[in-house]
C-alpha cells in the first residue's frame, strides 16, 4: 500500500518539483517528435509548388503533319501513250542530259518515218534528172514537212534526261500501257533543294510568324529531330480537300487532316540526316511531324485558364 504521509502526489513528481525544472508537462504525449518538423516541410514545399506555378512557364505547341519535298527535281511525263518497251536506268543512277532513259513501242512511227524516207529520195532522183520539173519540187517540199513531223514522232516514243542529276524515282516497267501525262521518273538535279511543307491548326495563324523554330521528327526515326527556322507562312487557311490537292495526286491521299490548316514552309541546309550515328538521305515525300512554340504562359494559367484575364496574352 502507498505511504499515507505522501498525500496524493507521486515521489517522482514531487522530486521534479523540488529541482525547480519550471515546465509544465504534458498530460498526454501521443504525437511522434517527427510531426513538427514534417509540418514546416509542407509549408516549404507548397509555398515553393506556388511560386514554381507563378513563375514557372509552360508552352504550347501548333503541331501538325509534313511532308519533305524536293525543288527544282525534274518530273519526266509521257508526251504521247504508248506501251514501254524498255528502261535503260535504274534509281540512284545518274544521268547526264539528253542520256536515254525509256523507249516506248515505235514501230508504227518508225514504218512511217520510212515510207517518207524513201519516198523523199525517189522525188530527189526525179528532180536531178530533170531540175525543170516542178511537180517534183513541189513534193519534195510537201514531203520534207512530212519527214520532219515523223521524225518528231519518233524522237517522242522516247524518253531522255532534260537534267543532270539522279533517277530518284521510277514507275514503270517494260510491257506498261502509259497514256499521255503519265509520270514515268523522277530526276534530281544538282541544283536541286529540299524543303519541308507543314500543316499546321488552322487557328494558330495568327500567331504564327516567320522565322520561328520550327522542329521536325521523321516518321520511322523516333528522337531523329531537326531544328529548323519557319520560312514563309500560307496566307489563307484552307480546308482539309485543298491541302490534299496542293499535295497532289502522289501524295494527297496519304494524309488525313482533322480540320483547317495552314502552310507552313522552312528550308533544310542539306540532303542528308542522322539517326542511330548511321547517315540517311532525305526523299521527295518523307513524312514527318512538325511543332512550333505559338505560347509561352506561366503554369498557373494553363491549370486555371481564366487566370489568363491577369496575365495578358503572351503569345510569341
């Protein structure tokens, strides 16, 4: 049993007293010491998460397909129809100019070519052996018109090189049917250039300058990325029909566009990139992804967007 002459208080808490500590205890010590300390942190933490979203800034990006075209490549058509007969290069060859590349079926022109050949030295003998006669002079007038149109149609049944430079693409083979216009190859020339052809929202024109950086990825070349300066900008925003027509026949079906875009154009300094430390060349059509930063803005207004109405628009 406790010693009645201590009253009611413990020993322990009368000891305390007599050595004079002053503090006053605590009736119940439920909460770990860790608690104090990890409340300032929040408080740093979320003051620090505030200011980052004041002053911090996030961008935002007009992104849209491209598409790498070459100017100043020679397009080489079929100037009549006609059925090939056979090619005499291959792609990546290079050609120099008037170098034959195609011919096509020929021989109705050739027999052609032929009766007037022939026809034209018989009216030639007449004349010699008798300079007065002018029945043969005047044939020999009409025919000599007609030789040359034939001739005309026989250097037509082939194709040659208008251009120096590289077979960059061929589209036909031996035995085709051709009709006239079709493309039969491509050749680029060494004066040729390569550019890219952007298509980017429509509502984003307005911000839209030139000579802002523009970056590309190449489809198939992931973080193959080029840096590149926008060159000119479309005038018009145009429909997802229009941008497919100004692509062409070759390439406007390939594309699927959500909405209105707008053409953005910038130059590459060369004919060649890099992927993987292994060394590629560009081609008419290579598809890629382009991005333009329209926007700078402080991240509490991209979180909260009618925080804007402070900020202004700080569109680039």
């Amino acid at each position: 049993m406790a010693d009645p002459t201590l009253g009611i208080y413990r020993q322990e808490a009368l000891d305390a007293l007599a050595e004079g500590t002053g503090g006053e205890g605590e009736l119940l010590k439920i909460s770990p010491s860790w608690i104090g300390w990890t409340y300032w942190l929040l408080v740093i933490v979320l003051a620090a998460t505030a200011a980052y979203g004041v002053f911090g800034t996030v961008n935002e990006y007009a992104a849209g397909p491209a598409v790498i075209r070459v100017e100043g490549r020679a397009d080489m058509t079929a100037a009549t129809g006609g059925i090939v007969v056979s090619t005499h290069v291959q792609p990546g060859q290079r050609v120099v100019r008037g170098q034959l590349l195609v011919r096509f079926y020929v021989a109705q022109e050739a027999a052609e070519l032929e009766r007037l050949n022939q026809e034209f030295e018989l009216q030639l003998v007449r004349l010699l052996r008798d300079p007065a006669d002018r029945s043969a002079r005047e044939s020999l007038t009409s025919l000599r018109a007609q030789r040359d149109l034939a001739e005309t149609r026989v250097a037509e049944r082939s194709l040659r090189a208008t251009v120096d430079g590289v077979v960059s693409d061929l589209r036909i083979r031996p035995g085709q049917l051709l009709a006239p216009g079709d493309l039969v190859l491509t050749v680029v020339g060494d004066d040729a250039r390569f550019s890219l052809l952007a298509f980017l929202p429509g509502h984003a024109r307005p911000l839209l300058k030139k000579g802002m950086p523009l970056r590309i990825e190449l489809t198939g070349f992931s973080y193959a990325y080029r840096e590149l300066t926008v060159e000119s900008i479309g005038d018009e925003v145009v429909g997802p029909a229009e941008a497919r027509r100004y692509l062409g026949s070759d390439l406007g079906d390939a594309y699927a566009f959500g909405g209105p875009v707008v053409l953005v154009k910038a130059r590459l300094s060369d004919r060649t990139f890099v992927s993987e430390q292994r060394t590629f060349n560009y081609y008419d059509g290579t598809p890629a992804r382009a991005e333009v930063v329209i926007r700078e803005q402080p991240i509490a207004v991209a979180l909260v967007p009618p925080l804007r109405a402070l900020w202004g628009d700080n569109g680039r």
